[in-house]
C-alpha cells in the first residue's frame, strides 16, 4: 500500500523560464522599427490566431516508488497570441518563429521559422486531423473489444468426449489467434492515427510602401508606365 502512494507522488523540481525566444528563433532586426502585417488564413472553420514564440519551460520531475526514483525532462513552450484573422498586426522585422492555432487549441508551428523583411501579407493554412485521432481510438477501443470477444470466445468452443462418456474441453485455436491478431493490427492502426498532430502552414507575401489610403499594394504587383501616358499592371 505505501509504495503505491508514492507512486502516485510526482514531485516538480525545478522550472525555468526564459522570457526570450530560444537561440536561433529570433535574428537581430538592428533596432528597425516593427513592420505591419496582414493575416489572413483557410484550411478550417473557425477562430485561427496567428501566434508569435515568446519562451519555453523546461521542467523536470522526479517519481519516488519503493523501487526507486525514476527523473524526467520536459520542455513547455509558450506563446504571444498576435491577432486573429483576419486581422492587420506589427511585429518586429526578421526570423521569427511563428504558429497558428484553431479556437483555443494548442498553437501548432509550421516546418520553417518564417523571414518578413518589410510590411507583408501572412497567409496562414490550418489543417485539423481532429476526425482521423477520434478514428483512431475508436479503432483501438473497438478492436480490443472484438479481439477479448474472440479470445474469451475460444475457451471451451471445442469438445472432444470419449466412448466412456467423459468430456473435454479445448480452446479453438483459430479464434484465439484471431483475436490476438485483431487486438494487434487495430491497437498499431489506432496507435498511428491517434497520433497525428495539426499541421499548419504560413506563407509571406511582400507588399509595397503604403498607398494614400493607408493600405499596402502586393509587391508582386507592378505597374509599367507607357510612353503614351497609358498605364498596363501585370502579376509576377
């Protein structure tokens, strides 16, 4: 009984934060001024906040039992939420280590830190695999269901008596390998989609100075000026 209560006890160590990004996450602007962005996202219905890396946690604990102690390390990071498309917002020129999130879900980062030079345009694409880890423990709970059925099943499914009269009972083999193997192809398929973590993605899209109204023009935009006094616009 003692042993088991303290392997209960999870004991927090030591925590430390740091305010700044970690190494690599930001580059140095030069004292430049924050640049104006616009967001704009897809992929999913709902709320998609554009968020900016402010810091991690790292965290250790330590697990006393009867047996011994076991230690454990983790890092938590944390996150500045920015604006939520669509949404007009200023960050600081640079690399920066961005993430989008759905509703109030957990911030998910793309694969690259993302470059903004100048006033841009973010465009950002949430995917959800939500359904497909719901998939995945439905799969597991339903085949460990199936393969204990089959498994239970086999217990006494075959009889073999005597010419005296005296009875035996065996296992049949084949449903009980049956339902291992549910057991084991549904738990791994399970196990893989279950796993599956958001994706999300966020492209830059340079804008030129600011118009007279206060909005920026796409700098993929150009306009070419004719010797007649015409004008022509073209996309790049």
């Amino acid at each position: 009984m003692r042993s088991e209560a303290r392997l209960m006890i999870a004991t927090l160590t030591a925590v430390t934060f740091s305010s700044s990004a970690w190494a690599g996450d930001k580059e140095e602007d030069g004292g430049k001024e924050d640049v104006r962005v616009e967001f704009r996202a897809t992929g999913e219905e709902g709320e998609i906040t554009l968020h900016e890396h402010a810091g991690s946690a790292q965290v250790q604990t330590v697990v006393s039992t009867s047996n011994g102690t076991a230690f454990g390390t983790g890092v938590v990071d944390a996150y500045d939420p920015l604006c939520t498309a669509p949404c007009e917002t200023e960050v600081a020129p640079g690399t920066r280590r961005l993430a989008l999130s759905l509703g109030k879900g957990t911030p998910v980062e793309p694969e690259n830190f993302v470059r903004i030079e100048g006033p841009s345009r973010l465009e950002g694409e949430y995917t959800s695999y939500a359904g497909m880890r719901l998939a995945g423990w439905l799969t597991m709970l339903g085949s460990a269901g199936v393969g204990t059925y089959l498994m239970l099943s086999s217990i006494g499914a075959d009889e073999t008596c005597d010419s005296s009269g005296y009875c035996t009972e065996s296992f049949d083999s084949t449903r009980l390998y049956a339902g291992a193997g549910v057991m084991l192809a549904g738990g791994i398929v399970g196990l893989v989609l279950s796993g599956k973590s958001d994706e999300a993605e966020i492209r830059v899209v340079p804008m030129s100075t600011a118009t007279t109204d206060g909005s920026y023009k796409s700098a993929s935009v150009q306009e070419l000026v004719l010797p007649t006094g015409g004008a022509i616009s073209g996309q790049f």
